[in-house]
C-alpha cells in the first residue's frame, strides 16, 4: 500500500501534468525571460536609418542647339569671313561672293545680289536654257539629238562644246537665236529659276542668281540627268591645274566649274563650281574686278581668289 506521502506527491504529479497538456499559456515578457539573478538594465539606443532625399536634377543654363549654332557661327568667321575680308583689303578689287551648301546654308556672301559683268560665265546659263527648251519640246536622248541635228556646218552638241568650254561669241549667238525656235520664254524660265538679276545680251548676273543655277542644276530640278551630266562633262574640259580650286582641294572631292579671267587694264576674274565632298556639296560663285573706285590689278585679283580658294578648303576640312 502507498503512504499517505506517496498519494499526495502522486495526485500533484498529475495536476502538473495536465496544467502543461491543455491549459493556455500567456505571452511571457520580454524582461520576466531574464533570470533572477541579473537585473535588467537598460535598452541600447538604436540609431534609425539615415532617410534619403532625392537631390534636384541639375539644370543647365546652355541650350546644346544654341551652343552648336554660336560654334558653327565661329567656324564661319574664323575659316571664311576673316581671311577672305583681310585678303580683300589687302590686294584690293570688288568682289561679289556667294558660297552656300546645297541644303541652302550660307557660309559667306559679300554683295551677292548686286548684277555685274560676268563675260563669258553668262554662257552657262545660256546652256541650260538650250538644253531645257530642247527637253520641253519632248526630246528624251539628248546626245543623240544634239549629234544628229546641225547648226550650219557643225552639230549642235559641237556649237554648245565651242561656246562652253572656248567662249566662243559666234557659237553663243546661234545657240541664242535658236532657243526662241523651241517657243521658250527666257523671261518666265528666269523667273522660275530665281535668276531675276540674270540678262543674256548685257552678260549680267548676280551671284546669288549664279548660285541658283548651280543649284537646280546639282539637285537635277532644271534638266534631266543626261542634260545635266553633258553640262558636267563639258565644265570639266581643259587645264585645271592652276586653279587654285584644284590645288588646295581636299582628297577625292569632285569639282564641276567654270573660270574666266581678264587680264586688261579693267581686270576681272569669275569662278563658278559645283564641289562635292565628304557627303556635301557646295555651291561657289566669285567674281572679282579692279576698277576706278577699287583698283586691282589682275595680279592682285588672283591672291585675293587664291585665299578664298584656300580658305573654303580649311572650312571644309573643319566639318
């Protein structure tokens, strides 16, 4: 038999065991988990995370385009406009010049819509009213047309090479009697072409009307192809050599021009050319004079078209 002890401690046992199976249980604190012997003591302070403020953008004061426009400006000047202005007072003469990109840029210009004296440079625009009368009246194959059909003795296609290339006066007075017979209007073709300044009997033009024309004959709006590459080839006759346009120019540029140069008293000197190079073409008109109010002599005249020549190859190996 068990004692009175044994029974007693036996039914605690059992109260135990069944508080530990069934009955709740209550969250402990955080400070009863301690033992008795340690006294808490305090929290460690924690510092909180730094909070971070997003910074404002920076803004800039400088327009990007403005700043490439203001260096493209400079470039002009320091290239074009400030030897060109320096040869020119130096040596003396009148000048009218134009030199424009294609895509209408000007890059310089001095009096480029006054009309002067352009001698035999008039017989370029002479050309490409011939030849577009011709294609207005619905001739498709030029060389062969201009071959086959005679003016006088010789083809028109050798009247158009004597007047072109040779300034020959005779061949430019059949070529211009004959442009009416095709029932062209030369006035309203001008007016078309913005070449108003532009008079064939007096041989006046301006540069910016010289300009025109290099232009629609560049981007094929005046001719045809066939017409345009005629004029081309025949622009590319003769010694170049001394050109100053050739000497300086860059490497494998391609240059379609026309010079004529007056070595008399009343010196003059005319550059017309198409230049195409590094994916750009460019458009030159340069007529130079000596006269009573600006003497040069034709000496003269060619330093100051040599320094523009120089100086237009410097702004083209800049871009």
């Amino acid at each position: 038999m068990k004692t009175r002890t044994e029974i007693t401690l036996l039914v605690l046992v059992c109260m135990l065991l069944s508080a530990c199976g069934g009955a709740p249980t209550s969250e402990v604190p955080l400070t009863s988990q301690i033992p008795a012997s340690q006294t808490p003591g305090p929290m460690a302070s924690v510092t909180p995370a730094p909070t971070l403020t997003a910074l404002p953008s920076p803004t800039s004061t400088i327009d990007p385009t403005q700043d490439l426009l203001e260096q493209q400006r400079q470039d002009l000047r320091t290239y074009l406009e400030e030897p060109i202005e320096a040869a020119i007072a130096a040596n003396g003469g009148d000048w009218f010049i134009m030199l424009q990109k294609m895509d209408g840029e000007t890059l310089y210009t001095r009096q480029a819509d006054t009309p002067v004296w352009v001698d035999n440079l008039i017989h370029l625009p002479i050309t490409a009213l011939f030849l577009k009368s011709i294609e207005d009246s619905g001739v498709t194959e030029m060389k062969v047309y201009l071959t086959v059909n005679r003016n006088y003795e010789t083809s028109l296609r050798q009247t158009l090479y004597e007047m072109l290339v040779y300034g020959d006066e005779t061949s430019s007075a059949s070529i211009l009697s004959t442009i009416p017979k095709y029932g062209m209007h030369i006035n309203q073709v001008f007016q078309d072409w913005n070449m108003t300044d532009t008079s064939l009997p007096n041989k006046m033009a301006s540069a910016q009307d010289l300009v025109s024309l290099l232009d629609g004959l560049a981007s094929r709006s005046l001719l045809s192809e066939e017409s345009t590459i005629l004029i081309y080839d025949m622009l590319d006759q003769g010694e170049k050599n001394d050109n100053s346009l050739y000497i300086y120019a860059s490497e494998g540029a391609g240059i379609h021009d026309q010079q004529v140069s007056v070595s008399t008293v009343q010196a003059m000197l005319g550059e017309l050319a198409v230049v195409a190079v590094g994916g750009s073409t460019y458009l030159l008109a340069i007529l130079g004079f000596g006269s009573d109010k600006q003497p040069a002599s034709y000496a003269q005249l060619a330093q100051t078209y040599d320094q523009v020549a120089q100086s237009f190859w410097r702004y083209v190996g800049s871009r």
